[in-house]
C-alpha cells in the first residue's frame, strides 16, 4: 500500500474547526479504501507564536518540506496584533511558501449549481462555471528590487516598488498552466499589460515560445488584463485556464472569486515545480478565507473551502482523480440536498453546523 504522507497545519480560529471535517474524510478513506495516509500535526500562526515564539517552527518547517503536501487551515486572529512583525501569525504561511518555493498558486471559481442562484451575477452567468486562475506567486512587483520609501529630501518621498520577470519564471508557470489545460478543456489565456510594461512584453513571449514549443495541443490566447478583469465579470464562462503574474493574479483571482458567492466555499492549491528525479511536486493546499475570529469557536464556520481542498490535493498531488471528483460530487450533493452552513443561507434551505456539513459530506462520498 503507498503510503502519502499528509502534514496537517490547522492554525488558528476556524482553521482547526475546518480541519477537524478534512481529518475525518482522511480517516474514512484510510479505513474504507486503504488510501494510505499517514498524516502529521503542526503549528503554525498565532498558535504556534503562543507555543513557542515562532511563527513556524523550524521542525515544522522540516516536516512541512519532508510532507508530500502541506494541508493548511488559516492563521491570525486580534489575539497577535501587537506581535512583532517578523513573528506575525502571517509570516509563517509565507515562509513556507518561501521556502517551499510555491510558484504557482491555483485558485479554481466554481459555481455549483444549489448556488448559482445567490451569485450576485445573473444564474445564467454562473451556473455550470468552472475556470481555474493560475498565479504567479513568488515573483513580479510583490519581490522586485529596489522596494524602498525614499526621502527626497524637500518635502517629498518617493515609493518604489519593481516588477521583474526571468525568462525561467514565466517558462514554469506557462507549463504548469499549459499541463493543468490538458487535464481541463485545453484552453489556455495568458494575461499581462505588454502595451504598458516591459515585464509584460516578455510574458507574453515567453508564454507563446513555451506553448510553441511543447504546447501546441492546447488553445492559447492573450489578454490585456485589464480587459480580462471586464470578461470576467461580463461572461467568466469563455475562460478555462487564466494565467497571469502576482500582481494581476491577486485581484482577477479575487474577482473570479467572488462570482461563484461565499468566502467559505474557495479552496486553492500552491504548487511548487517538479523534483528532478521523482517528479514529485511541494505543495501547500489551503482554503482561501481567514481564521475568521468573529465566528470561530461557534460551531458554523463552513468547512467546504478546506474540504475542497482537500479535494485539490488529492488531484494534484496525488494523482486521485477518481477520489477527487467523488468529494467535490459529495459536496455538490449536500448542497442539492439543500443543507447550508449560515454563510449560505437562504430560505427554505436547512441550516447545519461545521460538523454536520462534515458528516453529510463523509456521508455522501
Ligand atoms: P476572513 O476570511 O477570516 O473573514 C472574512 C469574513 O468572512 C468574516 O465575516 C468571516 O466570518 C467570514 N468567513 C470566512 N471564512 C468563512 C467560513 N469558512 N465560513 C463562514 N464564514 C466565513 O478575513 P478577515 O476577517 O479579513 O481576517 C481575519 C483574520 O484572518 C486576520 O487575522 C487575517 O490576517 C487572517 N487571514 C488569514 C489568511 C490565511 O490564513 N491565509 C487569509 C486571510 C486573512
Ligand atoms: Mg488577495
């Protein structure tokens, strides 16, 4: 039996109630089918500043870059707002995207169909939406250097961020955007601004040379993404795969985002590039909301984001395709059968806790 090896990171807030759901779909999948995970605990955020100092430990850390994938929860919370800013319950998540070297971050913006009626676009926008935005995420103007405040000298200072692409950084996001394409509907659009900035004539020519060197099977377009910002909003269905860098990848992913309703239902996945002899990837799977403290310790956080999550990881890093379809089929089930966390309530609909979204779920699969 393959053993994969799972470190589970819950942090803090609603991230352990949200994980708590997760650990019993691991344990159902071990007991039912012999799935073979063998999972590990660690703290990370606020909780592990409380238990040691640190935002992650550098054991975590280790057993987080030893893991097959990294399963986290969410960190934060009022309780850390005046810890110093090296060890804020943040700076764990991104050492370990850091350190992990997590390039390519995967937001996917499904609508399921119970809910297309409460997205704020038209249901005949949404419904049956299924697209994947792909982003940049440890290069671009978020890393570039010189970033600095200058002091003029005569009253006025001067912010400076840069926006620096290599040619190898575009190369691996366009692959791992060309290869989740063939897995989908094989169509790829690439977004930048190359009428306004250098970084984006090289993106786009590096993404066309890349898809004309090994990708020629797949669609590509390009898009300004200023543009790309305006069809997602008019008619997201066009779209399969988007790639685009840090920057234009946080806000249309954060659009995408919000056409298919609540924060709670949005899992992604950050992938790291490939080992050279086992071909495996790192990878850090991870709901998209916050440690949510206004809700947390009341039973009614909605676990679907972590849950598809979860969903992701099995895809991408453990090539359980069948599996992973089979929980996200779960999840759509639920919800036809019209339970909802209060995040997603609407009349008629049956209002449940974290827990009983959970075992519905379980239930289901
Ligand atoms: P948030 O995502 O935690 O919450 C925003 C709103 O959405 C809240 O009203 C919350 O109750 C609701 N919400 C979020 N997830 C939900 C779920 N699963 N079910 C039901 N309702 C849900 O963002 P906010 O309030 O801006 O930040 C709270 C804390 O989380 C802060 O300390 C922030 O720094 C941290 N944060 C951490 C992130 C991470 O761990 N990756 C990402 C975003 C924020
Ligand atoms: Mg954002």
């Amino acid at each position: 039996m393959a053993t994969r090896k799972l470190l589970l990171l819950p942090g803090d807030g609603i991230g352990p109630e949200a994980m708590a759901e997760v650990k019993k779909l691991i344990d159902m999948m071990n007991a039912d089918f012999n799935a073979g995970f063998e999972t590990e605990e660690g703290l990370v955020g606020g909780c592990a500043y409380d238990a040691h100092g640190q935002s992650i430990s550098d054991a975590d850390m280790d057993k987080a870059m030893a893991a097959d994938a990294v399963l986290f929860g969410a960190v934060g919370g009022p309780k850390w707002d005046g810890v110093p800013y090296e060890v804020r319950p943040e700076a764990g998540l991104l050492r370990l995207r850091k350190e992990m070297e997590l390039f390519a971050n995967l937001r996917p913006a499904i609508c399921y169909p119970a809910l297309a009626a409460t997205s704020s676009l038209k249901p005949e926008v949404v419904e049956g939406l299924d697209i994947l935005i792909l982003r940049e995420l440890t290069g671009g103007v978020y890393f570039g250097e010189p970033k600095e405040i200058i002091d003029l000298g005569n009253g006025q200072k001067r912010g400076i961020d840069t926006q620096v692409y290599d040619t190898y950084e575009i190369e691996r996001i366009s692959g791992v955007a060309f290869e989740l394409a063939r897995t989908r509907s094989n169509r790829v659009c690439s977004m930048e601004k190359h009428n306004v900035m250098k970084s984006g004539v090289l993106w786009k020519e590096v993404v066309a040379n890349t898809h004309k060197a090994k990708y020629s099977d797949v669609e590509l377009t390009h898009m300004l993404a200023d543009a790309g910002g305006m069809q997602l909003v008019r008619w997201p269905k066009q779209f399969d795969v988007i790639v685009t860098d840090n920057l234009f990848g946080d806000m249309l992913s954060d659009v995408a985002a919000m056409l298919t309703g609540s924060l709670g239902m949005l899992p992604s996945a950050s992938l790291g590039a490939p080992d050279e002899k086992t071909g495996s990837r790192k990878a850090l799977y991870e709901p998209v909301h916050g440690s949510a403290p206004d809700i947390a310790g009341q039973g009614i956080a909605n676990p679907i984001a972590m849950i598809a999550s979860f969903a992701m990881c099995l895809r991408y890093s453990f090539n359980m395709v069948e599996e992973a379809d089979r929980l996200e089929k779960a999840i759509a089930s639920v919800l036809d059968d019209g339970l909802r966390t209060k995040d997603l309530m609407s009349e008629g609909m049956t209002e449940v806790g974290t827990t009983a979204m959970g075992d519905a779920i379980v239930a289901k699969y």
